[in-house]
C-alpha cells in the first residue's frame, strides 16, 4: 500500500495494489473517488480536498488488530 499526495491539486491517493490494467473510477462524492480494477477489487481510493481529510499536521495512527501494535505516522507538510 502507498499513499501519496499533490500538495499543488490538494489530492492523497491510496494505491493498495499495482496496477495489472484498466481501472474504472467511481465518484462515491465530491471528495472521495474510488478506482476498481477490472476484476471489481479495489485498486485505490483518491481524496480530493485532501488536506482536509487528513487533517493536515496531524498523525495517522497504524494499528495492527490482532497484535494491538500502534505507531504514529507523521504526515509531511
């Protein structure tokens, strides 16, 4: 999984696979869109008005269920 982020079209993409062909975006609203590979698995997730989704200058926090391990991830920006 890669995330990365346009900071001049404000737009995050979460890429979870590589793509292997066509991808088909569905515009689910005005500020999330979602790409399916032909297969109808997700290929990635874009975020318009991204900074506001993310909350800019704030952390993710990655979090493993079945260990309970949690890190913080710095956002850059």
């Amino acid at each position: 999984m890669k995330l990365t982020y346009d900071p001049q079209c404000n737009i995050a993409y979460i890429q979870l696979r590589r793509k292997s062909g066509k991808v088909k975006t569905i515009q689910v609203s005005e500020e999330l869109n979602v790409d399916l590979a032909a297969d109808g698995t997700i290929y990635g997730i874009e975020l318009l008005n991204a900074n506001e989704q993310l909350a800019k200058g704030k952390n993710f926090i990655l979090e493993n269920l079945t260990t309970g391990r949690r890190e913080k991830l710095n956002l850059a920006g």
